[in-house]
C-alpha cells in the first residue's frame, strides 16, 4: 500500500523520480502499444468461470498511447532533469 501511495504522489512533496526514467518509460510503452503483434483481453467473470474476451486492437492502443503520454507530461513537468 505504501508503494501505491509513493507512485500516486509523484509531482507532490513526497516521492520525485527522475524525469528522463519517465520520459523513457513513457516512450517504451508507446512503443510497445503501438507494435503490431498486440492483442489485449480483458477477463470477464461469468458463472462458469473467468473468460478472457479480445478487445479491439485500437482500443488497447489507446490505453498505451495514453499511459505513456501521462508519464512523458509528468517526465516534462514535474520529474527532476
């Protein structure tokens, strides 16, 4: 819980982290969404079990385009250089 809370606090007084470590994770999971070979599930509860429906390919990119915009902001605005 405590890891969770440091990684929430970026930008605030707590936890700083280096701005080129986000920049270049946020560059990797750009990246690695954008790879052709990606295909992304999301697991359903149902009454038999857990199934695993694929989820359209754009949609999963957009989720790591996303993230990794998130970070490369937060490696600009508030990451030490």
């Amino acid at each position: 819980m405590k890891l969770l809370g440091s990684l929430l606090a970026i930008g605030g007084g707590g936890f700083k982290t280096s701005g080129i470590l986000l920049l270049g994770v946020g560059i990797a999971a750009i990246v690695l969404g954008l790879l052709p070979v990606g295909n992304f599930f999301t697991e359903l509860p149902t009454l038999r079990g857990i199934i695993r429906k694929p989820l359209p390919r754009w949609f999963g990119r957009l989720w790591f385009v996303g993230f990794g915009a998130l970070l490369i902001y937060w490696g600009l605005t508030h990451g030490r250089l």
